[in-house]
C-alpha cells in the first residue's frame, strides 16, 4: 500500500519550546488514521504543518507526493481540511458556500456546478441547497464543512475533533459518512478526544504526548500494552470502598456503588477473591463480567492523563495546540 503522508523529524517549536518535537509517521493511502492526544499534545500543530498553514522548524513532509516545504501549493490542491471550527459563512446558502470554495481552489467553472450537486447529494444536503448556512444545525453544518474540504477533489482530509459539540445522532451520522469517504478512495486524517470514535473508526491510530509520538498501531495491538483483564461483579448493595480494598492483592481496584472492577492479571483468582468476599459480607453477586481492556485504558496507561481528566477534556471540547 502506498502512502499519502509520510513524516519525516517534523518539528515546530514556539519561542524556543517544542510544539512538535522531531515526529516521524506514516500515512497509508485509504486508511483513516487517528491522531490522539491531550490537550497541548501538538495534535492541531501537525496538521497545521501538513496542509500548510505553519512551516515546519525542522523536518519535513511528503503529502500525496509532494514535499511540504518544497510544493505547498501542489499539497494545498489535493488536500481538503475541515477545522474544529467552521471556516464557511453564515449569510450564505450551502449551496453559495460550495461555489465560494470550488471558485477558491480553481475549479474549473464547466466542472463546479455538477460536481457541487453530486456533493450534496452525497451527503444528503440536496434538499438544503438554499438554506443560509447559519440557519442550520450543528451537524448538518459539519456535513456541509466536510463537503466543501472536498469540492477541489481533494485526495486527503483532515479533520480536527469533527464529532464536539455533536448530539449522538449527528455524531453517528457523521462517522457514518467518513467511512463512505474511505470506500471511495479517500484517504482520513482524524484528531478526535472521543477515544471510543477512534477505536470504531480508524485503521490504525498514532497517540502523541508532550509533541513527541509514543505509540502507532492497530486499535487491537493498541489494547495490548495493557496487559491485563477487567473483571467486574455488580452487588445487590453497595459496597464500601474499605472491604473493596481487601482485593488490591490482586491487581487496581475501583468501586462505584454496587459494582466493583478489578484489573487483574489472574481472572480465577480474582472471581474467587469476589466469591469470599460475598460470602463474608452477606451480599449477593447480581451479575460477573470479564472484558478485554479499552482503547481508552490504553491511553490512560500510554499518555498518564487519568479517565476523570479526559472526560473533562470531551465536555470541555478545549482546543489542543
């Protein structure tokens, strides 16, 4: 498989301070490739190097064939980026915002119109046409964003956190439609803090921390630096934290109510350990579960940014350099 991105030592630094410190990746052609990370991890930097938007202090990038310092102009033709925030204008139509971009990137004028159509047929806009683009939802306006990343007949797009802010309906409808992207040949470059979005939607996944790249793989190899079970048992009464840790022998343990979960690296012994404990207790076992651990385990245990801290992250959608 050939590839759309490769990175070689990119590197930006700010006021003498690292953002992006001397990364190296590749991107496969029709892939979508996840870029995970804190805020402040470098995550939006890259992309800004990528496309062209910040110059690289050192290193350097080929994007669809082209160097990054050398051929801008030809990356920005083939590349189409869609911001956490909109970049398209309010008091136009969808359609008027389309022709605007398709007019931007030099389309040629016997080519916008058709191609335009066939955009937001695609994405199921049609009927919105003659909508202003301030008038319509959150999600509706994501759809419209990406479609005009791809009105030039981009083979690369960037998305950064594409799905915040998203209801659960617009968020699927949306992943939904950057797998149909895939199929057609279209190679994804997503930044998401919805780690479970990474974990359905990518094919492999690059986790940067402090500007530097810890880890690059498939979601399931990603699963296996944490090297142990969760077992987790629900109790027909809550449980004190204090009898709970009388299982620490065994591996981290949490409690939450009526459930316990213990990370473990011995199952038997753990669900016996449960057993004992109920028994000694006078509580009765509602229900055991055994399960594989997270990608978001993984990055906890790659990044050290704890579950409460990225949970606070997605609410806050906070902007990462």
């Amino acid at each position: 498989m050939q590839n759309a991105i490769e990175a070689s030592s990119l590197t930006k630094y700010y006021n003498d301070l690292p953002a992006v410190d001397h990364i190296s990746f590749n991107v496969e052609k029709e892939e979508i490739f996840g870029f995970l990370g804190p805020n402040g991890a470098g995550k939006t930097t890259t992309i800004r190097m990528l496309v062209g938007l910040t110059t690289p202090s050192e290193g350097t990038a080929i994007v669809n064939g082209y160097d990054i310092r050398e051929k801008i102009v030809e990356v920005k033709r083939h590349v189409g980026v869609v911001p956490e925030t909109s970049n398209l204008y309010d008091e136009l139509t969808v359609w008027q915002n389309l022709l605007f971009m398709s007019r931007l990137y030099h389309v040629p004028k016997q080519e916008r119109k058709t191609r335009i159509r066939s955009l937001l047929k695609t994405f199921e806009l049609w009927d919105r046409r003659q909508f202003k683009f301030g008038r319509l939802s959150k999600g509706l306006k994501r759809r419209v964003t990406v479609a005009a990343a791809l009105v030039h007949d981009s083979d690369i797009v960037f998305l950064d956190e594409p799905t915040t802010g998203l209801d659960v309906i617009s968020a699927r409808s949306l992943r939904g439609l950057l797998n149909e992207l895939k199929k057609t040949g279209i190679t994804v470059f997503l930044t998401t803090h919805y780690i479970e979005e990474a974990d359905q939607l990518c094919d492999r996944i690059a986790i940067i921390v402090n500007g530097k790249i810890v880890k690059i793989a498939t979601p399931e190899s990603m699963k296996s630096v944490v090297n142990t079970q969760v077992v987790e048992a629900s109790f027909d009464s809550p449980i004190k934290s204090a009898i709970a840790m009388g299982l620490e022998a065994l591996g981290e343990v949490e409690v939450e109510g009526c459930m316990v979960r213990l990370f473990t690296k011995d199952v038997s012994s753990a669900i016996e350990a449960l057993t004992i404990l109920s028994k000694e207790h006078r509580l009765k076992i509602e229900y055991v579960n055994m399960t594989r651990p997270s990608l978001e385990d993984a990055f906890v245990k790659l990044t050290g940014v704890a579950s409460d801290v990225m949970k606070a992250e997605k609410e806050g959608g906070g902007r990462q350099s």
